[in-house]
C-alpha cells in the first residue's frame, strides 16, 4: 500500500442465490455506499450473475463496475491449481490492490454466502499473499481491511422452495460439490440423513445412477434456478437426466421423515 493514503475497505458482499429480495439489507447497504464494483464472471463474453442480482435492488449504472473472469474448472484444495484459474485470481487480485491502495472502497458481490463455494475467498486468499510478496519483513503485519457480508445460500432457497428442511432433529446434512468424480460420494450418501449436491447439472446421469443404486433416487429433488426466470423443481428427477441444465442446479435428498410413516 502507498505511504500516507488510507487504503480502501474489500467488502465481500453476499448477494443470495437470485432471487434479489433475497439480499440483505446490510448487502444493499454496502452495494449503494460503495463506488467501485469488482464482478466476477466464468465466460469473456457472458454476464455475471452476481452483478444481475445486485443491480435489480441498487442501480449499478452510477458505479464504476470492473468484471473479472475467473475460468470455471475444478479447485482441488491443497493441490496445484490450474494457470489459467491462478492468472484469473492474479488479476482480479491487482485490480483490487490498485484501488484500495487508492483509498478506494471496492465491493465484490457474489452469489449466495461468500462463505460456500465463492471464489471471493479465492481473491481474498491471492490478495493477502500479493500483499506479503510485497511488504518488506517488517510490515508483513498489515492485513486489508475487508468485511464479509454474509448472503442466504442457494440450498437455503431452495429448501424454502420446497418447504422442506435442510436438517432436522439428529440429522447429518452433508454439503458436496458434486462436480467432482469422487467415490466419498458414495460413502457420503451412505452415512448422512442428508446431502445437499451442489454443482450437479453436468454430472446428473452420473448422480443418478449412483442414487438408483443405493435406493435414494425418490428421495431426491433437482431445482434449477431457484427463484429465478426459468425455475423448475423436478421431483422425479429421471426426467432432469437428459436435459441440459442450468449450472445454478442443486439437488437435495433427505432419508427420514419427522415420523415414522406407516
Ligand atoms: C459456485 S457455487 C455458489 C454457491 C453460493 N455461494 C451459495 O452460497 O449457495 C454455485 C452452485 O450454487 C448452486 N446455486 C446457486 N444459485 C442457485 C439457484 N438459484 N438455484 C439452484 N442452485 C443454485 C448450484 O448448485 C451451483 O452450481
């Protein structure tokens, strides 16, 4: 950060899963008070959901919005990321760091909760690493001043939508990013009372065929743009497997019922 300036204030803003009543006030808050809008998106040439979702409750055409692209491929934690998700994160990570070494604050808007599967925690991650790059040794205390705004999450409308619980009682809900090839996910289903697939509009047929072999197929819901223009809920989910879906699908399965039906 530049000697003397009081650098600028990262707000990682959660702005829901669509619909825009879903935002918070404090979300909305931050968005209006905040000039300058990072935005991520997955394509060059797509629009950012995020940035759609909050410009329906504050007008962006006053701000200054800056879209970045962060390619959409798979993160293994601990494990070497892709060149070009890493050059995403690096460059999102630089345009942050300008403008807060500006004394500008910058907002980030992103989908559902930052907390659950957002990349903003990606930016936020690359950007205290360029900042200790850096630093001399001496100053590798300083931090940026960043605020989370937490945002409903996509599974949480979604078990609105079907006026269905996520956990219940002593349930175990597990959460899975189901675009991964993974065999936990076998066991996962196997020992929760409830999961909750997130990621799944590709790997459906996959999913299927795993859920119709443990039996849990008919315990199983897809909504698809929850909340959202174009939203479906297919409860018998055979009839999602040959559709393309929206990548905003999740698929949530519950074992029990709150009493023993006879
Ligand atoms: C990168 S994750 C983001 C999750 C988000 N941070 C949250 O708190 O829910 C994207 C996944 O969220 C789910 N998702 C997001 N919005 C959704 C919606 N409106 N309807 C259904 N699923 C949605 C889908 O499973 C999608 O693949």
């Amino acid at each position: 950060m530049k000697q003397g300036k009081q650098q600028g204030h990262l707000y990682l803003v959660g702005v829901g899963p669509g619909d825009p009543e879903l935002m918070t006030y404090k979300a909305v808050r931050v968005l209006e008070q905040t000039q300058v809008w990072v935005v991520p998106k997955a394509k060059a040439n797509g629009a950012s959901s995020a940035l759609e979702i909050a410009s329906a409750m504050v007008d962006a055409v006053a701000k200054e919005v800056l879209e970045v692209r962060f390619p959409m491929k798979k993160i293994r934690l601990g494990q070497d990321h892709d060149p070009e998700v890493q050059q995403g994160w690096q460059e999102a990570a630089k345009i942050v760091l300008a403008r807060l070494a500006q004394g500008e604050d910058v907002a980030f808007p992103t989908l559902g909760d930052p907390g659950l599967y957002s990349t903003s925690f990606y930016l936020l991650n690359t950007l205290e690493e360029m900042l200790v790059q850096s630093q001399h040794k001496q100053q590798r205390q300083q931090r940026i001043p960043v605020a989370i705004i937490p945002g409903v999450t996509a599974m949480s409308a979604c078990s609105a939508q079907l006026h269905d619980p996520l956990g219940l009682g002593d349930d175990v809900l597990s959460v899975v990013p189901a675009a991964f090839d993974d065999v936990r996910l076998r066991d996962i289903l196997l020992q929760s009372d409830a999961v909750v697939l997130m990621k799944v509009f590709r790997r459906l047929p996959a999913v299927i065929a795993l859920l119709d072999e443990l039996g849990l197929t008919d315990k199983a819901v897809l909504l698809e743009r929850c909340g959202m223009d174009g939203q479906r809920v297919y409860t018998d989910i055979r009839k999602a497997a040959d559709k393309e879906l929206h990548y905003f699908s999740t698929l949530l399965i519950r074992k029990k019922q709150i009493s023993k039906v006879v």
